[in-house]
C-alpha cells in the first residue's frame, strides 16, 4: 500500500447466492437438498461451452446502495 491507512466497519452480513437472498432461504434450500443450478434460458450465454449454470437470479443491483469496483 501506498502508506494511506483505511478505516472499514462491517455493519452486517449478507449474502448473494443462487440458493436465496436470505440465511433463512438459504437455510432452507440446503435442508431440503434444493440445487441452484439450471439449465441457462436467458440470452447472452450463446458463446458459453455449457448450458448450464447457478444463476443468483434474485438479486438484482438496485438491492445495494453502492455496488461498484473495489478501490
């Protein structure tokens, strides 16, 4: 590093999975053996080698006020 400290404070944790937005979907989708992969409808995935994936289709990013690169 360039000698410039950072001050970062964890207020939470959450997660973004193909299982759900929740510890408790999560949770859930784990107890009961529910799997997050599908088989890829959407478009955009014509030049992938596989049809196949673990979309997180829940999230969506308005979900977070600031989403953006790491500095």
């Amino acid at each position: 590093m360039s000698g410039i400290q950072r001050r970062v404070v964890i207020t939470g944790v959450g997660l973004i999975c193909p299982l759900g937005s929740s510890k408790q979907e999560l949770w859930g989708a784990l107890t009961t053996g529910r799997s997050g992969v599908c088989l890829l409808e959407e478009t955009g995935g014509d030049g992938l080698p596989v049809r196949f994936a673990a979309p997180a289709r829940q999230f969506r990013d308005d979900d977070v006020e600031c989403f953006g690169p790491l500095d």
